[in-house]
C-alpha cells in the first residue's frame, strides 16, 4: 500500500532525514520517499502493508510536529 500526504515544516534535507528514520520506526511503514520543498509543502509518500492505514499515517505525521495538509 502507499499512502501519500503534503506536508509542510521541511526546511532541509536535514530534516527530511529525521522525518524519514521516524517514520521508518513506526511498525508496518516500509519506505518512505520525500519530495523536499524548503518552506513550502513537500510531498512524502509512505509505503506500508495493511496493518496501518492512510489516516495513520497522516496522524502520526502530524504527531511529529509536521502540518499535514
């Protein structure tokens, strides 16, 4: 399954690091790929299985301290 969110609060590669071993942390997420817009709403799209679902990932996205659109 993928799930894919705009999000906004990436400023920098730096930060897209940590938002990708976060999420990569969270049980069932099995890759996640970011298309970084510094300031501005990135695209980051979330492999998964069936265990978690879209809305999760959304929330726990949001749970990180990124605006979810």
């Amino acid at each position: 399954m993928n799930t894919t969110v705009v999000v906004s609060g990436l400023n920098c590669t730096g930060c897209v690091g940590n938002l990708s071993k976060q999420i990569l942390a969270v049980e069932g997420v099995e890759r996640v790929d970011v298309a970084l817009v510094p300031g501005g709403a990135s695209t980051v799209s979330v492999g998964h299985d069936s265990t978690i679902s879209a809305p999760q990932v959304a929330l726990t996205l949001s749970a990180m301290g990124y605006t979810v659109a």
